[in-house]
C-alpha cells in the first residue's frame, strides 16, 4: 500500500497546509488586495488559482494508456484485457494500478489460457475518482459490477491484491454477482490500529488535503515512492522491470494521491463493515500471504480469515513480503488454475 509519508511529514504538511489556507482566506481588507494575493502565494510560486485548480483535479492523467477504456456511470474506466476463454477478474492495491499485474507477469501468463481483465480503480491510473461520491469499498464494489456488466463478463474468478482484496470481499459478499471464487494475496480483512490510516485521515479530508498534498514537491513525491517501493517489496529487492516501466508519475499525479489517502483513510471501516459477513461466505476462497510481509500482518489477517471462512485454503509463503504476485507467483498461478479446475467454482452450503 503506497504512497505513503512519515508521521513528521505529515505533520509538517498539514501545519503548512493550514497556514496556506488560512492566509487565502485572510480578507482582503486586512491589507492590500496585491498583498492578500501575494500572502496565499506559495514559497514555490504557485498562485491561488493554481492550487484551487490542484484541489479540484479529478480527472485521469493525460497521455497513452497501456489498455482500452469503457464509460460507466458517466466515469471513463480504465482497463486491460488480454486472452481468451472463462473469466478472471484481478483488483490492485492502494496506490498502484492494473498496470502493475502486467508488470509483474501475471496478467499476460493468465492470458494464455483465460480471459484476464484488470480495471484500474477510481483514481489510479488512468480511472478519474469524480468527488460526489465516498468511494468506499463497497462503492467500489458496485461500480466495478457495472463495470463488468458492460464488459459481458459472467461468473468471473476474482483476484484481489492487498487493499483490493476488501472490494473483492465487497463484491463477494454483497451478492449482486455470481462469483467463480475469490483469490485473495496479502489481503486486509479486520480493522487494526495502523500508522497509515492514521496519516491519511487529514490528507484526505476535501479542500485541505488537495492543499496539503500539493506542498508536496514533485522530487520529493518521487523519493517518497521510492521509498514506498522499498517497503511493500520487503524482504525482496524492488525488481528492475518495475523500478524500470512503473508509471511513478501517474502514482504521484494529484489523482492518485487523493485516491490513495482516501482509501487508506477508510480502510478500516470498510474492514469493520465487513468482517460479520465472512462465515456466510459460500464459494471457494484460496489465500496466500507472505510470513515476511512488512505491511500486513499475515497472522492478524489472512489466518484469521482462513478460519472463519470454511472450506478455505491458506497458503503460507516463507520469506515472501508484500508484493506476493511478484516474488510468489507460480503459486498465485498455481491457487488461481485450482480454483478455475472443472467443478472447482462449486461448493456445497
């Protein structure tokens, strides 16, 4: 999960924040009109304007993407597909995209023998996040049924990767969609005490966390996402494909920012809304998670999850972090071909 800043950091954001945004309100008759502009301007040379426009971004970025698009609620939805054949549906993390599952192997290899479809979530990568919604992960969930409504995709094996996995259980559980199974990797399924969520919380608050994001410089966006990488990789080194093609600019852009401090933000309660609902789960659930993961704990979290889900299978990955679609994925492959066997989508109540 990524982006993600220091508790000084943030600290240090918000306090410049709240005096940028203080000083932009201060009235003009407090001093001269030329004076009161110049006061809301920042150290860096932005004007007001400029930072009024940052705090209204929403839009996708600009610039080619790797896959097609497919409008939806009156949102341009971003996604890859790739093969042929039975359905599986794969959901990224916070702060990444569908483009890291093409990235890491997995998509293409899928490919070869079913249809994959990979959806960019509201606000990452090249999926805008509109702001008249709270996009929860059961939000989520229902958009990306509609979405897979207009893709004709029927009876699809779910894939969720990390903050992915909570709409996936959304999805799940929300009984909208038949569903082939889930596979859920190094997935966040009760609510905990987290330093991450605690950060986000001002971050994603509407009007003061555009201008807290904003104060963030581009070079510093990006040691911070280099940072990031470091630590979701964990114990593994980040590997040179994704240091090499991952759009790190789309994953600092003002969009997937916001989205990614919102997520974080709401994660818990999304945890929280969930959690009763799991042991009425009746379809078959393969989880997979690393002993190694620096960002999630797996006992806390996936084995837990595993006990409440009957019929569940847990696969415990020695030495393997966060990033399980990377450094694991022959035993991805291996928990999504088991799940896709003739008869295996079935399971008795």
């Amino acid at each position: 999960m990524f982006p993600f800043v220091t508790r000084r950091g943030t600290k240090r954001i918000v306090r410049r924040a709240a005096s940028r945004i203080a000083k932009a309100l201060t009235p003009a008759g407090s001093g001269t009109r030329k004076a009161a502009r110049s006061s809301a301007a920042p150290s860096g040379g932005s004007t007001l304007a400029e930072m009024r426009a940052k705090m209204r971004a929403g839009a996708a970025p600009e610039g080619p993407a790797p896959g097609r698009f497919v409008e939806v609620d009156g949102v341009r939805v971003h996604y890859i597909a790739r093969g042929k054949g039975r359905p599986v549906v794969l959901i990224h993390g916070n702060g990444t995209m569908a483009e890291d599952f093409v990235l890491c192997g997995l998509l293409d290899r899928l490919a070869a023998r079913y249809r994959v479809i990979a959806v960019d979530r509201p606000g990452f990568g090249h999926s805008p996040r509109p702001r008249h919604r709270l996009w929860t992960a059961a939000v989520q969930a229902g958009f990306l049924d509609r979405v897979l409504t207009r893709l004709k995709v029927e009876n699809p094996l779910v894939v969720g990767h990390s903050w992915g996995t909570l709409v996936a259980l959304a999805l799940a559980t929300g009984g909208s969609r038949e569903l082939r199974g889930l596979v859920l990797l190094s997935g966040y399924f009760y609510p905990s005490r987290r330093a991450d969520v605690t950060l986000s919380a001002p971050l994603a608050l509407p009007g003061f966390g555009d201008a807290a994001r904003s104060l963030i410089p581009r070079a510093m966006g990006r040691a911070l996402a280099a940072q990031s990488f470091r630590h979701v990789f964990r114990p593994q080194p980040v590997p040179a494909r994704f240091t090499a093609r991952f759009p790190v600019e789309i994953a600092t852009g003002a969009t997937q920012m916001r989205a990614a401090t919102e997520d974080a933000a709401t994660m818990n309660n999304a945890a929280a809304v969930m959690e009763h609902r799991y042991r009425r789960l009746r379809m078959p659930v393969a989880i997979l998670a690393g002993d190694a993961d620096a960002v999630v704990e797996a006992e806390e979290q996936s084995v837990r999850l595993h006990r409440e889900i009957a019929g569940s299978t847990l696969k415990r990955l020695p030495g393997i972090g966060h990033m399980t679609h990377y450094a694991a994925r022959l035993q991805v492959e291996r928990a999504i071909d088991g799940l896709m066997k003739p008869g295996a989508g079935t399971r008795t109540p």
